[in-house]
C-alpha cells in the first residue's frame, strides 16, 4: 500500500532536529534514566520462588512487570495450568476478574521512582496455559526476555508487548502480534498473521508459516530476515532499513520501494538497482506457484534482497 503522505522519515527528521536543540538542556537527565531503564546485567537477589495453580479458564493476560529477567508463557495440555515466580513475593499482586488474569509486580511503576528501576525485583515470571485459551496477551515490562511459546499452532486474539530493552522469541502463534519496543531483538518463528513492529532499533528474524502472513514496521533501524511458506505482505516505514526476503520457488512477487535512497537486489531474476529519490519497482506473475509476496518500503536509506 502506497503511503507518500505517511512517511514515517520525513516527520523523524523534525524531531530529531527538536531533539538535538533540547538535548542541550535535558541531555544529563535524560542520559541518567536511560542508563537506569537499559539494565543489561543477569538479575540476580535474594528471591522467593513461589508457584500457584491458575484457573483453565482464563482467556485475558495481563502482565505489568518492573526490572525482571524472564516472562516466559508456554502453552501446553501435558501441565497443570499455574503461574510461578521468583522474586520478592510481598510485591506481587495477581488479580482473578471473570476471564482475565491480571499479574503485577508492584502497584505503581518503579514503586513511584523511575530512577530506581536498577534495583530489580524479579528474575522469573512463568506461565504455563492450556491450548483451549484463544483470547489475548497483554505484556508491560522492564523486562529483558520474553518468550511465548506453543508445542503446536496456537491461535490467540492479540499479543501485544511493550518493553524498552527486549529479546523476543515468538513460536508456532498465530493471530494480530504487536511489538512496541525501544531496542527489539526478535525471534518469531512458525508464525502467522498480522505482525506490528514500532522501535528504534530492531533486529527481527520472522519466519512464516503456510497460513498468511502481513509484517507492518515502523522504525528508525531495523534489519530484518524474513521467509514464509504462504503468502506474505511485508510493508515498512524507516530512517535505516535492510530486508532479505527468503521466498518460495517460482513464487509471484511485487516489489515498491520509495525513498532517499534506495537499493534493489533480485538474486532470482538476476537484476539490482539502486535510486536517489523516486521509486523502485519489480514484479514476476505466475500461475505455477503457491506464494505471492507484496513487499512496500517506505525510506530514508533502504535496500532489500530477494533470494530462495
């Protein structure tokens, strides 16, 4: 989808330039609470494990979480569905309302000090859920893994994560998966769906499975490999991006980029091309393959590379 009055670098530009001129004024203090948030030490202290049961029933999770190592939710039938944590379990509040699950580390962010948001809490917070729950996951965190993982194909509503520092690793779900996220290291593989990326640095490996498959990203950097079985519509907006784009054999495929700057490599067809300013365009139609794949970059510096 063409989107020349939606250009996410245009604005970025402005901001930036905001940005540099108030940094002057605000740079100590916004240099200290970055470093406070971007922990990248192994949480460690003195904490409790603790582990509770967890109704079946449940459709909704809710998770808002200070500084923790791990969220990790596994779906699986062979377990009792339960919750487990390891951490200073005076701080944890876990709420039952119908469906939904609600679990928190501490009423308030940062207990109400987000400079003190070093000081973690938690290392461990681990569920286990049936295959029956198809309704929605729902994580906040200062949290530096996140894992969401399935034996098989699970199909949920929605999963949407919002972190600042993150590693995700994402397999075999299926449905709308949302990913708000400063610095995203993600991992999503045997997925399908609709798939939302916003950050400003992103590392992403997404493979797809047969089922459909629509990756939408807007970010300041991201590099990016991505391959799927089915169909694929891969659509991004950003200052610096890099796609490989892995595709089937004697796949159809339509290919837009609009930017600054702008590089094309076809290593099926054989043919590349670079641009400053205007569009890049390729396309193959067929009728002998099972794949179409619609790719649309929007840029300020971008290159793409198509290959099996």
């Amino acid at each position: 989808m063409r989107r020349s009055f939606n250009k996410i670098w245009i604005p970025v530009l402005l901001v930036i330039v905001g940005i540099t001129l108030t940094s002057v004024a605000v740079g100590g203090v916004t240099r200290q609470i970055y470093e406070q948030l971007n922990f990248n030490e192994t949480i460690t202290g003195n904490f409790v494990e603790n582990t509770q049961p967890l109704d079946a029933s449940i459709t909704d999770i809710n998770i808002y979480a200070d500084a923790t190592n791990s969220i990790n939710i596994v779906f699986d039938d062979s377990q009792t569905p339960s919750l487990k944590t390891v951490g200073e379990s005076t701080d944890l509040v876990v709420r039952t309302s119908g469906e939904s699950l609600t679990i928190k580390t501490s009423e308030s962010l940062c207990n109400g000090n987000i400079l003190s948001c070093n000081n973690p809490r938690f290392d461990t917070i681990a569920l286990v859920l049936p295959t029956s729950m198809k309704g929605s996951i729902r994580i906040e965190a200062l949290v530096q893994n996140v894992s969401i993982d399935a034996k098989s194909i699970q199909t949920l509503d929605r999963v949407v994560v919002k972190t600042l520092n993150t590693a995700v690793k994402v397999n075999n779900i299926e449905g709308s998966l949302k990913f708000d996220t400063l610095n995203l290291t993600l991992d999503a593989q045997n997925v399908a769906g609709n798939i939302d990326i916003n950050g400003a640095d992103v590392n992403a490996t997404i493979v797809g499975n047969k089922n459909k498959l629509a990756i939408n990203s807007n970010t300041l950097n991201m590099s990016a490999n991505v391959s799927s079985m089915g169909d694929l519509t891969l659509d991004t907006d950003g200052l610096n991006v890099n796609v490989i784009a892995i595709v089937q054999e004697k796949s159809g495929y339509s290919v837009r980029m609009t930017g600054l700057s702008s590089s094309y490599s076809n290593l099926i067809g054989s043919n590349s091309n670079s641009r400053l300013f205007g569009d890049i365009r390729d396309h193959f139609t067929t009728s002998e393959g099972n794949q179409n794949i619609s790719i649309s970059m929007d840029g300020l510096n971008q290159s793409l590379t198509l290959t099996h």
